[in-house]
C-alpha cells in the first residue's frame, strides 16, 4: 500500500498544477480576462502595477455627446435640430454621437443644401432659418478661422471643455457663434470600483491614453 502511494503521488503533484491554472483561466475568462500564457498567470501574484488601455476598457469605446450650450438669445431646441439635420449628413464618428445626444424638436429640419464635410475640421451648410437662406458652421476652432469667424467669448469655454478630455465643436450661423458642442468617450459605470478595488488589495494603476 505504501508503495503504491508513493508512486501515486507524483502523479497527483502533476495534475494539480495545470488543473489549478485551468481553473484560475476559466474564472478570469468568466470575468473577461484572457491569459495566454500560463506563467503569465502564475505571476499575477507579484503585481505591483496594473496598466489600462483607456479607450474600450475604462471607457465606453465609442464617443457621446456631453454638452451642448448656445447663447442666452438662442432657441436651443430648434438649433438642435439644425445641428442635427446637418450632422446627419455626415459619416463621422462624431457626428452620429452628436445626432443621438441631440433632443430631437417636434418639427425637424429637412431642407439642408450645399452641405460639406470638411475632413478634421468640421461641417458646412445652409438652410432656410427667419426666412432667408444662412451659412451654418460646425466645427473647430480653426474651421471658424478658415471662414472668418470670430470665435470671441467662446474660446475660454471651448478651451475649459478641451482640458477636461472632451472635443469641442464649435456652431455658427451666419458668421457668428452661437454655441458648442462636448463630444467624449464616456467613463464605464464599473471604472471606478474597478480601479478602487484594485487599489485596495494591492496594485497602482495607471491608464494609457493611444493618440
């Protein structure tokens, strides 16, 4: 009996390694998390810093609209559909968040002409608006420049929004701004706890940003 135990044995230390890492990837896996390598696994126990990848893991992965603010004399509903009208337009990323985030008005826009899609900078149409035909502007500071537009006041704001992360996209309508717009990649519900539990039990963590 001894003898047979004793040749069982390692047999047994010899299952329990793989069966564990088995186990270990199968539970990572349930939560998401894919281990290529077995030792890759077996090192986690001496982490000291976990890196994130920012954009998809700590944020959503795709862009939404976060503010849209006009100037006190402006209708902001019927601007909103204007906006959105002319953004609907495009094929950008950008512009399908803005056209989701916008509340849509009970009388939407449809009469857009001259559109033009201007590649990293913006937008440009016009449309009827108080009986006239007007030159709406979406886009980037430099748009505006591009066009003659002073952006005025509204730089400090779009510059504020910029260094919180956010682009911002500035509106105008017949060579005056009337507003803005934040489009962002928005934080998961679940980053915080996330990055706070890890905190606590025994890693630094820190984000990478690929720009």
């Amino acid at each position: 009996m001894v003898a047979v135990l004793v040749i069982a044995c390692p047999c047994a230390l010899g299952l329990a390694t793989p069966t564990s890492i088995m186990a270990g990837s199968g539970r990572a896996a349930e939560a998401g998390i894919l281990f290529k390598q077995a030792d890759t696994l077996e090192l986690t126990q001496s982490l000291t810093t976990v890196v994130f990848d920012k954009t998809g893991t700590l944020t959503q992965g795709k862009p939404a609209l976060t503010d849209f603010v006009v100037a006190e004399n402006v209708d902001q509903s019927f601007i909103a559909s204007v906006v959105s009208a002319i953004e609907a337009k495009s094929e950008h990323p950008l512009a399908q968040a803005i056209v989701n985030g916008l509340q849509q008005s009970d009388n939407p826009i449809t009469d857009i002409e001259n559109f033009q899609s201007l590649s990293g900078h913006g937008v440009v149409a016009s449309t009827e608006l108080a009986g006239k035909s007007s030159q709406i502007v979406i886009g980037t500071k430099k748009l505006m420049q591009d066009y003659q537009i002073e952006v005025g006041d509204w730089l400090a704001q779009q510059q504020s929004l910029e260094q919180q992360g956010k682009t911002a996209i500035l509106i105008a309508v017949d060579q005056k701004v009337i507003g803005l717009l934040a489009v962002a990649d928005t934080i998961r519900d679940t980053a915080k706890s996330a990055v706070s539990a890890l905190k606590k039990t025994w890693a630094a963590s820190h984000y990478v940003d690929w720009r």
